[in-house]
C-alpha cells in the first residue's frame, strides 16, 4: 500500500491549521481512505477533569480519525508551556528530538493510505533549535495545504506564506480560508478569496465558515475535494 501524505501549514498561530487538518481527515475517512493524522511537536496542555495534562490538537486530531491511532504516535513530542516548541521544551528542562520530527511518520508508512501532516504556528515557526516548519516540508517534500485567516490582512499573510513556500521550492496544493472570528460586514471579506488566487496563482480550494468545521464552502456547492489525489508519496525518514 502506498501512503500519500499533505501537510498543513499555516499564516500564523491560531488560523484553524487543526480544524482544517481534522475536516481533511473525515472528508478523506468519508472516501473510503485509510487516513492517519500526524503532528511531530506541539505545545500548550491544558489540565484534564482527572488533574493529568492533555494537548486539544491532538485529541481533535484523533477523534477525526475515528480515536484509531495511539496519541504517541499522533504526536510523540507534547510539552506543556503554549509556546514554540523548542521554548517549551526547555522549560521542562527537555529539547526537541530533530531525528523524531521527520522520523516519527516511518511508523505511519504502509499504515494508512492518507497522512495528513500538521506543523506549528506558520511556516518559520520554529519546531526545534535546528528546524522550522519549512525545514520539516522540505526534509517531507509533502505539498502544502495553507491555511489563512480569512479577514483583514488575510491577503498580506496569506502571499507572504506562498513566496516563502515558493522560495523553498515547495509545492502549494492549494489555500483555505477560515472564517477564525465572526465577520462584522460581509461584503468586506467576500473578494479576498479571487484577490488572493489572482495575486499568487495558487488555488483557493474553500472557506470555512466561523462556527463551521463541517465543511468547506467551495464555488461549485457539490464540488468534492480528492484530498489523496492532493497529496504526494509519503518518504519514510530516519
């Protein structure tokens, strides 16, 4: 079996890169695909009713996939402080395994026909001292599934991702944008979608909704995404 992969990155920290990833994942598992979710750090736990810490990303990402997967091998590095990883790690006296970051997705390889990868924060959020999430598409050579806030400065953010990706030499399968906040007026977000299309040649493949994470608005109301067609070869790593 063959395991293709898509990483979702993002325009910063808090533009829905979980509820995106989470919503390829079910729409992928509704295809009929085999589909793992995989996210190499995170960071900022939260207190369980049972005193013990959980991260909400990686029970969100689990329970897309049906809770099929063990958590360690959703994110095998969690650390407790909501900041960049290698920040939190250090607080716990800790440090960011750079060999995990890439190698933790061998596990995944001829497991699942889908892999859908998420980073941290945008794409030079650092995930280590040594890497950033460019570094780790890279090192994956996955395409790259972008998610922007949509709403004022959506355009700016939004093109200043695609040139780093481009810069990089990676591939963009496309843009989604999230309605994060309720919109005040409408008729001042309903352009960005062709604006930024128009501005950077990269697909705008939907936008989701505030209070939404169902589903995606697309221009064709019955238009349905092949996320596996999407996405490239998955490469085993370390």
């Amino acid at each position: 079996m063959e395991t293709r992969g898509l990483l979702v990155t993002g325009t910063d920290t808090g533009v829905g890169k979980t509820c995106v990833a989470s919503l390829v994942a079910r729409e992928s598992r509704k295809q009929g695909l085999n589909v793992g979710v995989y996210k190499p750090a995170c960071s900022g736990a939260e207190q369980g009713a049972d005193g013990e810490p959980f991260w909400a990303d990686v029970e969100e990402l689990s329970q897309a996939t049906g809770g099929a997967h063990p958590h360690d091998r959703i994110c095998p590095q969690c650390f407790r402080a909501p900041v960049a990883p290698p920040v939190a790690a250090r607080l716990e006296g800790r440090e960011v395994d750079n060999a995990l970051l890439t190698g933790g997705v061998r596990w995944w390889q001829e497991r699942v026909e889908l892999l859908i990868v998420e980073g941290v924060g945008g794409l030079l959020c650092p995930l280590s001292d040594a890497k950033t999430v460019a570094d780790l598409a890279e090192e994956l050579q996955l395409p790259l599934l972008i998610v922007a806030r949509l709403g004022l400065g959506s355009i700016n953010h939004t093109l200043l991702t695609v040139e780093v990706a481009q810069s990089r030499r990676l591939s963009i399968a496309g843009i989604v944008l999230n309605e994060v906040n309720q919109p005040d007026n409408l008729a001042d977000e309903r352009d960005d979608p062709a604006e930024i299309s128009k501005l950077c040649g990269v697909p705008i493949l939907g936008v989701m909704q505030h209070n939404h994470p169902d589903r995606l608005l697309r221009e064709a109301a019955t238009a349905r995404i092949n996320w596996f067609d999407l996405a490239a070869p998955l490469v085993a790593k370390g």
